[in-house]
C-alpha cells in the first residue's frame, strides 16, 4: 500500500510568548529563566530540531525536521503537530516512533523550560493521552483503506464522503484518502480536528475531575457525623481540591479564547464547501461544551468552599473542646496544690510533699489527655454541604 504522509499531534493552552520561549530552546538551548544551561543543551540534542524557524501570521509557529524524517509545526495557541511523509508499509511502527519522539524527547524538553510557575494539577498529569493516528492517502482504493483497518486491528467507526475525499474513522486512526484537494487544506483540517479533538478531550478530564472531588466529598457528607479526630484530615484533602480547583478554573477561563480564535482562522481559510460543512458546527459545538464546563465547575467550587467551612467548624470545636477540658484540669490542680500547700507547714516541706505535686501533676496531665482524645473520638455531626454561596 502507498501512504502518502502519517500525523500525530495534540494541544495544550499556549501562548505567542510560551512560543518565544520555545523558538530560543529550540534554536538556541538557551532561556531566560536562569535554568541549567547543560540541561538545556542536552535535552536540545535529544529533540535535534534542523532547520528551525519562526513563521509570522495569523497564528505565529514554529516548525523544524529531525533526522528521523519527522517535521514539526508549534503553533502560538499551542497546538503540535508532528508530520512523517512516505512512511514504511509497517504503519504501526511509524506510529511508535513519533510517539515515543513526541513524549520521550519533546514533551520532556518542553515540561523543563516551563517547570517554574504554577504547577500542573497532579490529577491531569498522571493521565495518560491516546493521541488519534491521521493516514492520508490519494485515490485509494477500499481493499486498501480496509487493510490499514485490520493492521490496526480497528473496525470502521464512521466515515463520511465526499466528492473530493474522504474521511474514515476507526477507534484510533484517522484515515484521509484524499481525490481532489490539496494537501494544504488537508493538513489544515487534520489541524482542525486535532485541535477539536484535545480541546473536547481536556474538557472530559475537567468533568471526570468534578466528578471524582464530588464523590470524596459526598462520601465524607453521606456517613452523617465525623470524629474530631478526623476533621482536620478531611480538612487537608478538601484544601488540597480547592487548590486544583483554583488552578484548573484559571485554564477553562482561557480557552474560549482559544476557540474563537480558531474558528475565525477556519471560517476565513476552508473555502472548500465540503471541509467547510465538517467544521461549521464543530466550533459552535464546543462553545457549549466549554460553557457547560464552567457552570459545573463553579457548582464544584461552590460545594468545596461550603464543605471546607464545615470540616474547619468540626475542627474548631474539636480543638476547642480540647482547650476547655485542660483548662479545667489546670484549675483544679492549682487549687489542689495552694490547698495542700496552705494545709501544710511550709517549713516542714518534704521529699513526700513534693512527691504529692509530681503525682498530682501526673494524674492532671494523665486526665486531660484523656479529656483531649474524648474530644477527638466524640462525633461530630456534617451540616449541610451546599453548592452556592451567600
């Protein structure tokens, strides 16, 4: 079979001046965050970009080679993408070896120059992304898009035709056969769809996360009462979620930005009326999307104020039930000792009275310990958890 080119890519929020910073790794190892300079120049020569240049337009990019065949195009909004023409007929390998440049040698590259600043909420960083796999072929034939289908072991999802391509879809492959259309609108589109693709992808990670702090903290609310004891860990944990929360809201605050961005740059370029109809409503699409998001996402931010104000009230009255049970402690044993004291002849003070003070002293502590983890183990009931504000 005869593959033309093979794509892989992905996107996440960037801006033109994360694209400078890029430009001097990439062509100068260099950066001007004072980072380790023979860091820098050895994680350069593992990326090996050739021929990098800084290309002004509507959307500023980056592109390069490398001498495994593979160009790169970095876009100012952030999106990558990473091109292979005339691969070998063995495609899954082809694949293999882009991924494994894209995370094993760029991503890696690229997460050191942007390492200071506000960090990555851990919950999306261990999540591993499946990037789509994009084949583009001209005038094929269906034995052969149906060969590319069983290598990957897939089976066709969708497709839809048109009369100067073609576009097939199985779980992960994209296939592209191409009968008219430059290969210029192709790769536009295939840019399009990435970029539709991680936008769509990166809002699902926000739910999946809205989901997953609202089931811990529902599970705290649904046992009804909690131990003193066991308040400030609870405390910690919603802490912990507000801080992802704050990070994460920042990033959906940007992205609409980044949509009608896009959808300009598409509606003024896709003059193929058949690219066109595929695209048209994608955009609209995600605007619903993202703007869903943000609703659920302030109703979870809500919810996690209110739950942090009832664990920080258990834990008050926890601490301070602990407080007042040393307290009365304190006073009975100094009026113990002034009795004792006032009972007894001071000149006759002896090892057996001071003896008397260190028991008495004892038997407070031993007491008001046993006061303290009272307080700690005694239940405290969970007010109700809401999801608005006053």
């Amino acid at each position: 079979m005869k593959v033309k080119e093979i794509c892989i890519g992905g996107w996440f929020q960037r801006t033109a001046l994360h694209l400078h910073e890029m430009y001097s790794f990439l062509k100068y190892a260099e950066s001007d965050l004072g980072l380790n300079k023979k860091k820098l120049e050895k994680l350069q020569k593992a990326i090996g970009p050739q021929d990098v240049t800084f290309v002004m337009g509507e959307l500023d990019h980056i592109s390069f080679s490398t001498d495994l065949g593979i160009e790169v195009t970095i876009y100012e909004d952030g999106l990558i993408t990473l091109r292979r023409a005339n691969p070998t007929d063995d495609l899954q390998e082809n694949f293999k070896l882009m991924s494994d440049y894209y995370e094993k040698q760029l991503s890696v590259g690229f997460s050191y120059i942007f390492s200071l600043g506000a960090p990555v909420p851990k919950e999306l960083a261990r999540i591993e992304t499946i990037y789509p796999y994009f084949i583009v072929l001209q005038n094929a034939t269906q034995k052969t898009v149906t060969a590319i289908l069983e290598q990957f072991g897939e089976r066709r999802y969708s497709s839809v035709k048109k009369t100067n391509f073609e576009v097939i879809r199985g779980d992960t492959v994209y296939i592209f056969n191409n009968k008219k259309s430059t290969p210029v609108k192709i790769h536009s589109f295939i840019e399009e769809t990435i970029f539709t693709r991680e936008f769509q992808a990166q809002l699902q990670r926000y739910l999946n996360l809205h989901r997953h702090i609202w089931d811990k903290i529902a599970h705290v609310k649904e046992r009804g009462s909690i131990k003193g004891g066991e308040a400030s860990e609870f405390k910690a944990k919603v802490e912990s979620y507000a801080k992802t929360i704050n990070l994460i809201d920042t990033r959906i605050s940007q992205m609409g930005t980044y949509i009608g961005t896009r959808a300009k740059i598409t509606k003024a370029h896709m003059d193929d009326s058949q690219y066109r109809e595929l695209l048209e409503y994608r955009y609209e699409t995600l605007e619903n999307s993202l703007k869903y998001t943000k609703d659920i996402w302030v109703m979870t931010q809500n919810y996690v104020d209110s739950a942090l104000d009832v664990f920080s009230g258990i834990q008050g009255k926890a601490t301070e039930n602990s407080i007042k049970g040393l307290t009365v402690i304190t006073t009975v044993g100094v009026l113990a000792s002034m009795s004792r004291l006032a009972a007894t002849d001071l000149s006759r003070f002896s090892l057996e009275g001071a003896g008397y003070l260190i028991l008495l002293l004892v038997c407070a502590w031993g007491l008001g310990y046993t006061l303290k983890e009272l307080g700690q183990r005694k239940e405290y009931k969970i007010k109700n958890i809401s999801t608005t504000t006053d």
